[in-house]
C-alpha cells in the first residue's frame, strides 16, 4: 500500500526510536529503552515501542496496544517542551542497577 493507497483517516507512525535524539538534548541516558506502564490498559514496554505521529518540530507518541498518548516533545527556538502526563511510570535503569 502506498501513501497514496493510505485513507486520510488512517495516519502513519514510526517507532519510539524516533525520540532517542530529541531526548538526548535533555537526559544523559537512551530513554529509548525506558520501560513504561501505560496508566490506561497496563501495557509494560520500552518507550522505543511507542508509537510517534507528527513531524519535528511537534511530535506525539501514543500506547501501542490503547493508543493514548504517552508523551509530547515540540522543539521551539533555544527550548524543548516535554509533556510526559500521559506516562504513567518509567523505570530508567541505572549503571550496576
């Protein structure tokens, strides 16, 4: 199916990966491979399985299996906005941990 196949309804998203590099603006560690539960239907998984609509400078990305959204990123001149309201919980591991 080609975008062109693809029905106005139906939008496209690409993986979780896709934030590694906005997120590495702001936090040491790869949150790519975070693992969150979604507070909507309990789903346990790495950020990287998100799923991301959007284009820069706006990004949203959304629980997998219920689709509620999980994060907001948007860049703006000097600024990078987070909206994590949608997370739930994130375990980030640690060095040793």
């Amino acid at each position: 199916m080609t975008s062109a196949d693809t029905p106005a309804h139906q939008f496209t998203h690409r993986d979780g990966n896709v934030l590694a590099g906005l997120l590495s603006e702001v936090f040491d560690v790869d949150l790519t491979g975070a693992l969150r539960r979604c507070p909507r239907c309990g789903l346990l998984g790495a950020l990287a399985q998100l799923h991301v609509y959007g284009r820069l400078p706006g990004l949203v990305a959304r629980c997998p299996a219920c689709s509620s959204i999980a994060l907001r990123i948007a860049r703006h001149p000097g600024a990078l906005w987070l909206e994590f309201g949608g997370t739930g919980a994130v375990r980030i591991p640690l060095d040793g941990g």
